[in-house]
C-alpha cells in the first residue's frame, strides 16, 4: 500500500508540475517601464507677460501593468529650468502628476499617458530679462526635466526641447 501511495503522490506532482509550468508559459511577464516621451510648448496668454506651458508625458506599456505602476503610487515630476551657456536658472517646480492628481495620469492600451497646462505666475518663464541682465538679449530658452518615480522608487529622466520666446 505504501508503494501505491508514494507512486500516486509522484505521479500527482509530476502531472500538477507540468499544468504550473504550461500556464506559466501563457502568462506575459510584467512589462517594466523603460522609456519616456515628452513634449513642451509655452505660449503667451496675456497682456501682463501670463504665459501657459503645455505638457505631454507618454511612457509605452501594456494597460495592465500601466495600471499597476499607478496604482502603486508612481507619478512624474516636472521642473523648469531657462537654458543659459554657463548654468541653467532653476525656474520652478515640481508640478507632481499621478493617478490622483488634477489633470492625471491614464493607463490606456497604448501605455500612461498625461497631458497637461500650466498658469504660472506672471513672468514665471522670463528666464533671460533684457533689463536685469546686460548681456542677455531678452529672448527665453526654457525646457522641462520630467521625472519618472514608480512605487518602488525607480526613476527615468527626460528632458524637453528648448523652447524660445519672449515670456
């Protein structure tokens, strides 16, 4: 009887082995984060030098996992900063997005994806100041720095285009 109870057990994990490792073949594995896609353009809204900057975050994943980072606090800062030649003037920030904040971030089939647009206060992106700086021609060079933090801390940093203009 021994013999038959210890062949049955055998047979029972070798058949239970082989259905684990064939479903587990059927499963895709979690699919990391790795890249993101940015954009930033800025543009005069008043007579009072207001400007607006509208923001665009894409990171490529599948909708479950995209969900998962969200749902497990992953957000994406945004600084700004003025591009000059020796250093790069701190402008503000950071402008946080996550799955709680307002506009959010959205796990869609294609990936997370965000879009924003900033009212700064007057004068916010006037990096470059022809009357505070005698070298300067009056014209702003501003990017973003957008960082990727997921829950468990891991980050990506992206950096926009320069955009030009006189904000």
């Amino acid at each position: 009887m021994r013999g038959l109870k210890s062949k049955t057990t055998r047979f029972v994990a070798i058949i239970a082995s082989g259905l684990l490792l064939a479903l587990g073949l059927n499963v895709a594995p979690a699919n990391a984060v790795t890249e993101m896609a940015v954009s930033l353009s800025i543009s005069r809204v008043g007579p009072l030098s207001d400007s607006a900057a509208t923001i665009s975050m894409f990171l490529p994943t599948n909708q479950f996992d995209g969900q998962g980072y969200l749902d497990n606090g992953a957000r994406i800062e945004v600084r700004f900063f003025g591009d000059d030649t020796f250093s790069d003037d701190f402008l503000g920030g950071p402008f946080t997005f996550s799955k709680f904040s307002n506009p959010h971030l959205v796990a869609t089939p294609e990936g997370i994806t965000g879009n924003a647009t900033i009212h700064p206060a007057s004068h916010f992106f006037d990096e470059d100041s022809a009357s505070s700086c005698t070298l300067c021609d009056g014209v702003d060079e501003v990017y973003a720095e957008f960082l990727w933090i997921d829950g468990a801390g891991s980050k990506i940093k992206r950096v926009s285009r320069v955009v030009k203009g006189q904000f």
